[in-house]
C-alpha cells in the first residue's frame, strides 16, 4: 500500500526511472540475443554441412582470409581415417555492386564456392526450388538473397561483372546461408586470384575414427593448417569473443545509467519525504522498517522495469532484425532472461540501497523539524 | 509506583556544539490518567522535554521511567514509542499520499497488526473521533480539524498509555481548537490513557489535572 503510493506519488519520475532500468536490461536481451544468434547460426551452418572436422589456415585471423594450397588437400585426402574431403571458399560480396540494389536490405552476400557434384552441396537438394548448380556460369541463390535481389529462379544475376543464371533457390535455417549464394569455387578462386588454392576443407571421418588423430596426423605434417572440430568453431575464432565483449560494454554502459536513475529518484524520494519518514519512526517504525520501505520501492521499480526491459529486449531485437541489414539472427536463452531479469534486481536492490540507509538514518526528531 | 505513569528524574538536556542547556535538571512525577500540561514560552525546552518522554531523543543525563520502564535500560526505543506513546504533532504530520484509515494502520505497523485487525481498529478509532464519512478521504484532501483527529485516531492507534500532543491546537482556529480539545479529552477519557500537553494556550491549560510552567529547561 505504502509502495505503491509512494512510487505513484511522483509519476513521471518513477516511469523515467522505470524506463531507465528497463532499456538497460531490454539493450543486456537484445546484444546478447543477436550475438548468440549469430554464434548459433555459424553452429548450425557447421552441423548442416554434415562434416566432422573443419581445416583452415593457421595464420588466418578469420575463414575469409584462409589459404590452404592444393598440395596441401591433396595431402589432407591421404590422411588416416579421412573418408572424403570438401574443399571450399568463401568471400563475401559488398551490396552496392549487386542489382536492385536501392531496394535491398541485402547489405552483402555470402559467396560460398563448392565443387559442384560434391558432398557439401547435396543438402541444399531438401526443399529447393530448381536444381543444384553443375557448371561455372551457374550458381544457387537463398531465398532471402533471391527476395531482396528481385531475382527469381531462371533470372541471370552479374556478379564481378560475370552474368550466372540461377538454376536453384534453397531455404536454410541459418540466416547468413539464407541471404547468400553458392556457386563454383573455380570462380571465387579466379576473382580471388587465389589460383588452386582454397580457403576451407571440411572433412568427414570414416566410421569410429577418432578426430584428435585426424588433428594430430595433419598438424603434425602441415604446420600452416589448423584442423579443428566442427562443434568448436565459434571457440576456435577469437574475434567472436569481441563480439561478446562489445555486448558486455555496452551493456554495461547502460546498466549503469539505468542504476544511477534508481539512486537518483530513491535519494529524491528520501529527500522529499525526510518528514514523512521522521513520523514514521516517532510512531514506532523502526530504522530497519524504513530501510526495507525504500528498498522495497526500488524492487518494485527494478521488477516492473526488468519484465518491461524483457518484452522490449526480445520484441526490440526482433524489430532489430527485422530492420536491419540480411544475414543477422537472435537466440534466446532461459537463462538469457533470468540473467536479465536478476540484473534488474540488481540494479533496484543497489540503487535503492544508499538513499535507504541514509533514510533510516534519520534522526526522527530532526526529520520531524525538516522543511 | 503504578499510579504514576512518567516520572522523570533529574532530566538535563545539553546540546554541546550551540553551547545550549535545553532541560536543567526536571524531576517530575504525573498519574496514570492524569492531564497534564506544559506551557511556556518558545525555547523554554518544553518541547524537548515531551521528546524525552516520549522516547524520540534521549537525555544527556537523568532518566525517564515511562510505564514503569526506565528507558535508560531500553534497547529498542522504536518498541516502547510504537507501544506506550501517541503522538499528536502541531502539524499533525499524516502521509499525504494514504487515506484516513491507512494513516491510522501506520503504527499499528510497525507493531506487525494484522491487515484485517489494522482496518478494524483504525475504523473503530476514526468513528470515535467523528470521522466515519472521511474513511477513505486522502490526507490532502482533509480539512485543518478533520487531520487532526485522524492524527488523533493514530496516536490511539496501538492502545499507548501516554499521549503527547505537541501544540495539538496550534495550527488550527479557535473554535476548531475546542473541539480537537474535546476530542483529545473524550479520547482519554475513553482509553484512560494519560495525557501530557505542551502548549502556548491557556485555555487548553484550564482543563489540565495539573499545569506547569517551564522557561529556561526548568519547571516551575
């Protein structure tokens, strides 16, 4: 009752203070969700592709700058336990030289190359309209790529200045894969001038094979290559980590502001009400029924803030999405939530802790003479 | 011993930094269910006096045994405010924000009443005192007289053996004053609590069991 009064006493300033917590907990959703949409897509275009282990080039900050020469996948093939290798390349197209392009939101496209008639391209058979790619003047596009594009299946689409007919659209579940296309990677290799050589190998293991075997046989004879676990990928690129630090700054940075608007409407409350708070302990209330008061306000602000701060979050990120340039994704976790939500809690519980001591402090006879 | 409900013994109150002696040693005795009254001038410490003996300041030396309690000995001051005083201020000092009978339920708080039994209490003490149409009035909203006997209701909150009114008439009109007297005495009448008065106005005092004058922190 008193809570409750107290915070709709000053309206505006608990809904200022309310929003605060809840834009910094709605920015902590949505990073987070993109970023782990992000992570999870990369896992599920890993798992999709069906292979267990992945070879790129040591040195390589990250796939798209990865060499590896054709000796060496030649060498690859030989090792014990490989069943087959599916070399591949990988580069990616800026938006403005693709058609259609003050339609789109299509910012770039993925350009996966891949041999046609191998392994790697026979899961984008499920569900495609048109048919796989077989010779270098084709290629497949996503659908998402293919509804920005304006183009559909039959149309021809010119890309470094070469006109490739689209002989497929596939569907995929990982949006970066939705909002690219694949085509040969003789052609990326050519406008890449990376000769024979390729960015990428994905290896599937014979049956009951151990991987670390396979990791050590290769890095033990190519001190360049890096064999890694699929499942590991997101791990083994260190520059994804940024991207969570990036999130975490940031929402740092507005957890912060979000904090100071509790302690600042909580110490003006204090203020405000120091007589108030003077009659309540001349009838008896003691330092510690004042200090759960006013803690007790600002756990209100921070829970009513944190479930609005959720709702935004996960509705702002898929807005964000929604907006925003083709390829991104979000995940959501329980514990993305409750993380979100203790957060909140935080925030209210620490905002409100100084003005609450400084309230219950007060010495009643000279809150009573406060004017 | 148990006809006398506050005895103060040798009371000095100073308040070293201002260099000021606000009480000067007061000893006094005042019966259970008696009226007592309390005038002077301003800064006679007739105000820091009703604080001591109501547990919101406590003395530089001497003692104040309320109830039979000295309060030298009590650790939680909060209690003993919350269960043997009623407080009537000047400026009656409702929370604005609550309606007559929340105003009323704050004491009965503090003391961890139940909801149901807060309600019950606070619309018994506000009937009492005349304000049954004004239950659920905010404070604000409230006349000068009206506020006052809610603040009334609220000293009488938790059944305390001592009222202490403060100026209870000061902030309101003559012919208001009469009536908040009136209320105040039917109150006490009615809980046999007793009642410790400080005012300026005598004619508050012509109705006090005994009055007292104090200038200068002493009792005369």
């Amino acid at each position: 009752m008193l809570i409750l009064k107290n915070l709709l006493r000053r309206r505006t300033r608990t809904l200022l203070s309310l929003l605060g917590i809840a834009i910094g907990i709605a920015s902590i959703i949505a990073f987070n969700a993109v970023a782990r949409g992000f992570k999870a897509s990369i896992d599920r275009y890993m798992q999709g592709s069906g292979a267990q282990m992945l070879v790129v080039n040591r040195s390589a900050m990250a796939p798209e700058y990865s060499r590896i020469s054709r000796e060496e996948v030649d060498f690859i093939k030989t090792v014990q336990g490989v069943d087959h290798v599916s070399p591949g390349t990988f580069t990616i197209l800026a938006g403005r030289v693709l058609q259609n392009v003050k339609k789109t939101k299509l910012k770039f496209l993925t350009v996966f190359g891949r041999t046609p008639g191998d392994r790697l391209v026979e899961k984008f058979k499920v569900g495609i309209e048109g048919r796989l790619f077989q010779a270098e003047d084709e290629m497949m596009i996503g659908a998402d790529a293919a509804r920005d594009l304006d183009v559909k299946l039959g149309d021809t689409l010119t890309m470094y200045a070469v006109p490739f007919k689209i002989v497929g659209v596939y569907h995929s579940d990982v949006k970066f894969e939705a909002a690219g296309c694949v085509l040969s990677s003789t052609v990326v290799q050519k406008q890449l001038a990376m000769g024979t050589s390729v960015g990428l190998c994905f290896l599937y293991l014979k049956d009951g094979v151990d991987w670390k075997q396979v990791r050590d046989a290769i890095e033990s004879k190519a001190v360049n290559l890096a064999a890694i676990n699929t499942r590991d990928f997101t791990q083994y690129y260190d520059q994804l980590d940024y991207i969570d630090w990036f999130v975490w700054i940031v929402s740092l940075i507005s957890v912060i502001v979000g904090g100071l608007g509790v302690l600042n409407t909580m110490l003006m409350a204090v203020s405000e009400r120091t007589r108030e708070i003077g009659t309540l302990r001349a009838v008896g209330w003691s330092r510690g029924q004042v200090l759960r008061l006013i803690l007790a306000e600002g756990l209100l602000i921070s829970v009513v803030g944190g479930c609005l701060g959720l709702f935004l979050g996960t509705f702002g990120a898929e807005t964000l999405i929604h907006w925003a340039p083709r390829g991104l994704d979000t995940r959501y976790s329980g514990w993305l939530l409750v993380q979100g939500f203790l957060i909140a809690l935080s925030l209210g519980f620490f905002g409100a802790l100084y003005p609450a001591w400084q309230a219950s402090r007060l010495s009643p006879i000279e809150a009573l003479k406060y004017e | 011993m148990n006809d006398v409900t506050i005895r103060t013994i040798d009371l000095v109150k100073r308040y070293p930094g201002a260099d000021i002696t606000a009480l000067a040693g007061v000893s006094i005795d005042v019966a259970r269910g008696q009226f007592f009254c309390i005038m002077g001038p301003s800064g006679s410490g007739k105000s820091t006096f009703l604080n001591m003996i109501g547990a919101l300041d406590t003395p530089t030396s001497g003692d104040v045994i309320l109830n039979g309690r000295p309060l030298s000995q009590e650790r939680n001051l909060d209690a003993v405010r919350a269960k043997e005083v009623g407080f009537i201020f000047q400026l009656h000092n409702l929370l604005p924000t609550l309606t007559s009978i929340e105003n009323v339920e704050i004491p009965m708080m503090a003391l961890g009443v139940p909801r149901r039994e807060r309600r019950q209490r606070a619309i018994e003490l506000l009937g009492s005192v005349g304000l049954s149409h004004r239950l659920d009035s905010i404070a604000t909203r409230l006349s000068g007289g009206e506020r006052q006997r809610v603040s009334i209701a609220r000293a009488l909150a938790n059944r305390p053996a001592v009222i202490l009114g403060d100026e209870p008439t000061g902030d309101v009109d003559s012919k208001t004053g009469e009536q908040i007297m009136a209320c105040i005495h039917e109150a006490r009448k009615q809980s046999g609590a007793t009642l410790v008065v400080v005012t300026h106005n005598p004619d508050i005092a012509k109705g006090a069991d005994r009055t007292l004058h104090m200038k200068d922190g002493v009792l005369q």
